[in-house]
C-alpha cells in the first residue's frame, strides 16, 4: 500500500506519516487493512537532511502541484491512497489571486484526475477549512451543513475542492472524504502567510523568549484543534466507511473556541507550570488580519465527527503541553 501525502513536508504532513507507520495498515481500495510499503510526500520544497525524522519507507519530492505529470507520477499505483494537504493560505490567497487558483484548484484537479486514472476508486482526504464559511448571515456556530459563502478566495477554493471531493465520489472514481478544519495549533517553526498564524505565533513565539506582536484583539475568538487531534482525524476519517458518510463528504473536524485572552492564560499557567520565562505578547492591530478572521465561524459543531468517535480538543493548557514535548 503506498501513501501519497501532498503538501507533506509541513508539520501536520510529516504528523500524518509518522502515525501511518505507527499503525503499519490502513483499509486500501480492497476495503481490507493493508500493509504500508511506501509513504511519499510530496511538496514545493525539501527540509533539510534528517529534519523529517522519518524511516526507508518514506521518500520526499520537490515539485509544482499544479503540473499535471508531476502528480500523475505520483499516484501511480492502484493500492494507494492520497491526503491532499498541499493549498496556498488565507492571507497569501488574498494577496495573489492567480497564485490560489494555479495551487489549489488545478492543484487539486490534478490530484483527484490522477486518482482517477486508477480506477481503484482510491481513497482521498482533502484538507478543507472553516473558511468555506461566511458572509452577513453567518451563524455563531456553524454545523456539517451550514450554506457555504465563503468571503475568501482561500475559502471559495476550499469550498469548490469539497464539492469536487463529492462528485467524484458520486461518480465512482474515488473513495473522497474532506476534513474541514478549524485553525491547527500549534505550528512549529517560523509564522506562515495565513492569517490565522498569530494563532501559533502567541504560543510558540513567546515558549522560546521571543516577542510576539499580535495583529487582533485579545478578545477574539477563534476556532482551534490540537495538531495531535488533527492528525488523529485525518488519519480516522481515511478509515471511516464510505457508506457512513453518505453524499456529503465534508465533516467538521473536533475545533473548540477560546478568545486570544484565553489562550494567553493558559499559556502562562503552562510557562509557569514549566519554569519557561515567556517573551513579551505585543498589541498590534492590523485591520486587514482582524478582518479577514472576523469573517469566520467562531464555533464548529462536531456532530459528525462525534458521531464516528474521532478525539477533539477542549483543553488548551494540554495543547501547549503537547507542544512543547512535541517540538521543545
């Protein structure tokens, strides 16, 4: 059985790998627990030499997402399955319109034809994101099945992979499943283009005595999952059966909301709970941040994701902990 997980030299890429070889099996196009030979990640750039931390069985490359070769070469067997990860961010969507369209919609075309040329009917879990929300009559807490007007082209190509996602699994060419995110923390390394990125940036910064300049307000409140949670519900959504999930693929991913506030209290509980010395959390406002992440849910019920038993998130301090063993 062979993985292919695009956008998979990001954290949450390599988390997925490293729990697949954990496990050993997952359900193949067979519908039986098979044995995982080879995980391949795939994404624009290679880390370094040993930062990936991963076994033989695991090959990283380099390449465009949008180049239909490329990705055929890579879903080249009938016993595969793919987590597409790869996708241009919130903020970086906004700012280059043709480059969201080239990655996450061709992107994504490309990977859900490639699966299709199998003809196995493959297994495919696509990344989506609250950001299919939005507009004036957005409610506060928005279900598996709330209208989608997202008010971002980052949303709008999320929104358009999840109906792709459906179709070609009501058409028979894949097995599609989309994972609809709430912001994942906390993201190791250097802050990305999202908008969301202060979200990590209020923890990680200050855990390693660095300042941290925060672009909304205290009292904003955001949708969140623990990246361990989220790789658990990646890697349970690929075993959900196909029949439990019915026409609509799409399920919202176990989030809990705490305001900016929140998360910096618990943040200093744990600091000092460590003996870790934070670095200072600086006020300041940038109007295109806060409105961008205004026009987002605030809540993600988790009926479906209940429903099938997947773990889900309601203990900030233990996302910070969980951090800190992870990546400190």
């Amino acid at each position: 059985m062979k993985i292919v997980i695009t956008g998979g030299t990001g954290f949450i890429g390599q988390g997925i790998a490293r729990e697949l070889l954990k496990r050993g099996t997952v359900t193949g196009p067979s519908g039986a627990q098979e044995e995982i030979d080879c995980i391949q990640l795939f994404d624009q750039t290679v880390p370094g030499e040993g930062s990936h931390g991963l076994d033989d069985r695991v090959s990283i490359v380099s390449g465009d997402i949008s180049d239909r070769d490329t990705v055929f070469g890579l879903i080249d067997r009938d016993d595969i399955s793919v987590f597409h990860l790869a996708s241009v961010v919130s903020a970086e969507g906004e700012r280059d319109f043709d480059l969201a369209m080239r990655v996450n919609l061709e992107g994504g075309h490309n990977v859900l034809e490639a699966a299709r040329a199998r003809q196995t009917r493959p297994r495919v879990v696509f990344a989506s994101s609250l950001a299919v929300f939005g507009g004036d009559d957005l409610p506060s807490t928005v279900t598996d099945t709330t209208k989608q007007t997202p008010q971002t082209t980052y949303g709008i190509t999320k929104s358009i992979g999840e109906n792709m996602i459906n179709d070609y699994t009501r058409k028979g060419f894949i097995d599609g499943r989309s994972a609809r995110l709430a912001t994942v923390v906390v993201r190791p390394g250097k802050p990305n283009a999202a908008a969301s990125s202060f979200c990590s940036g209020v923890i990680r910064e200050p855990l390693h005595g660095k300042e941290c300049r925060l672009p909304v307000g205290r009292d904003t409140q955001m949708a969140l999952i623990g990246a361990r949670t989220c790789v658990e519900s990646f890697i349970a959504l690929h075993e959900v059966d196909g029949d439990e999930l019915g026409k609509d693929r799409a399920t919202n991913i176990g989030s809990a909301t705490w305001t900016v506030a929140e998360m910096i209290e618990a943040l200093e509980i744990v600091a000092a709970r460590r003996g870790i010395a934070l670095g200072l959390i600086v006020d300041n406002p940038l109007p295109e941040i806060q409105a961008i992440v205004s026009g987002w849910p605030t809540h993600m019920a988790r009926t479906r994701a209940d429903a099938f038993g997947f773990p889900q998130d309601d203990d900030m301090e233990q996302i910070i902990e969980d951090f800190i063993d992870d990546h400190m």
